[in-house]
C-alpha cells in the first residue's frame, strides 16, 4: 500500500475524502467533520498527511502522521 495524503474537499453531496492524486472519492459524507474524521483514520494508518480544505477548496489546515523528523528543519 502507498502512502497517500489524504484530502478532505467539498464535494456536491456533502464532503468527500480523497487519496491524493485519485480522481474518484474514497468517501462521501454529509458533513465536514465525518470527513475529517474517516481522512485522519487513513492517514493514521498509512502514516501519511491529512489537508483539510475549505468550501472556497483553498486548503486551511494540514496534520502530519508520518515519521516527522526532529527537530523540524526551518
């Protein structure tokens, strides 16, 4: 399995959660939060990073849960 940010991005439905790069949605809920929380689940697992985007689609927050290195560079 490949590590894959996952994105949290409006949707017409409601909310969809993405693997980067994947045209289709893994996941489409009604609300942000259910969103959030199924993105963090996976990217927990995978050890990867979440973005969660705004209704504009900007993004504004990311979480790493991958090996960050210590202390940050910069």
């Amino acid at each position: 399995m490949t590590k894959r940010n996952q994105h949290v991005v409006p949707h017409a439905n409601g909310w969809a959660v993405k693997g980067a790069g994947s045209s289709r949605a893994t996941k489409v809920v009604e609300t942000q939060r259910e969103a959030i929380g199924i993105a963090r689940g996976i990217a927990q697992n995978q050890q990867s990073e979440m973005l969660i985007h705004g209704e504009n689609g900007r993004i504004r927050e990311r979480n790493s849960y991958g090996n960050d290195p210590y202390p940050p560079k910069g």
